[in-house]
C-alpha cells in the first residue's frame, strides 16, 4: 500500500509540472534583436566621458559587402566600410575613447588588441560587427583588465583590409 502511494505520489510529482506547461499557451517575444537596437545597446555597457568619441559615430559606418572569385573558382566574402561624413572627420586625428579590451595574445600585456564598447563574452571571437571594432595599437603594452579602459590615440580609418576585416585602426594609443 505505501508503495502504491509512493509511486502514486511520484508520477503526480512528474506530470504536474507537464500538464500545467502544455496548458500555457506560448507568448509571442516582445524582444526586438535588430540591428539598430544591437549597435545601440552599447550604452547600457559603457559610459563616454567627457570629450570622448562616441560609439554611435562609430555605428553610423555602413558594410558592403563585395566577393572576389579567384583563378580556381573559389569564392571569398569581404566587407568594405561606408564611412559616415562624420567618421570621415576623424581620421587621423587624435581621439578619446571608452571601452572594453578584446586580446589577441596570451601575455598578461597586451601589443596589439581589438577595443569595442561591449565586454568581452567569448575568449575566441568579438560578437560585433567590424563598425565596432577598433584594432588598438599602443605605445607600450597595456595590461589586460575587463573593466572599461579609457584610450587616446591617432584614429585611422580602414578603407579597405581584405586580410581582417579592420575598419578602424587606433595608433600610438595611451591608457588614460
């Protein structure tokens, strides 16, 4: 008898939980994962301080995408930046920027990083598009942090790197 309320007990246990999920009707998401919400969320990640170029410049740089067939038949995809007049009046000037480091070594200081306004998520790939990335070159190697870091440097625009991908570049660049 207590076996038979036992087993009773435990298959009530299981199908409860069952029968009130199949019971629920599904609700349509209300979450919205565009483009334009993605590149805009950046904010809710890092704050700009005064003087600082904003990512929303950085978001406003179109991709075209091209492909190039090569002698053998292979095809290759490729991105090419459509640079905003906005953006295009920072090149090669000195700029201010807040954000996240993505490095590409394994030492403790980092030569050469990619910089971007979101944290880094994934050890083996930045989850943003190339109109978010910045190819942070210092002056002298910066020490890996996840926190936000300040930068200044000489932003260079990238109109065209078949290699990488790379639509910005931000040389000499300095912790501040």
């Amino acid at each position: 008898m207590r076996l038979s309320l036992l087993l009773l007990l435990a298959v009530s246990l299981v199908a409860i939980p069952a029968l009130a999920l199949e019971e629920q009707p599904l609700e349509e998401s209300t979450i919205e994962f565009s483009e334009t919400r993605i590149l805009g969320a950046w904010k809710d990640y890092v704050d700009v301080p005064k003087g600082a170029l904003s990512w929303d410049i950085f978001a406003q740089t179109k991709e075209k995408v091209f492909s190039l067939v090569d002698g053998d038949g292979m095809r290759s995809d490729y991105a090419k930046p459509d640079f905003s007049t906005e953006m295009k009046s920072y090149d090669r000037k000195t700029v201010k920027m807040r954000g996240y480091m993505f490095p590409l070594d394994e030492d403790e200081k980092q030569k050469l990083f990619l910089f971007g306004p979101y944290p880094m998520t994934c050890p083996y790939h930045y989850h943003v598009g190339p109109s978010l990335i910045v190819e942070a070159h210092p002056v002298k190697p910066i020490k890996f942090t996840y926190d936000a870091i300040t930068l200044e440097g000489t932003l260079e625009l990238v109109p065209e790197d078949m290699e990488y991908g790379i639509f910005y570049r931000l040389n000499d660049a300095k912790k501040k």
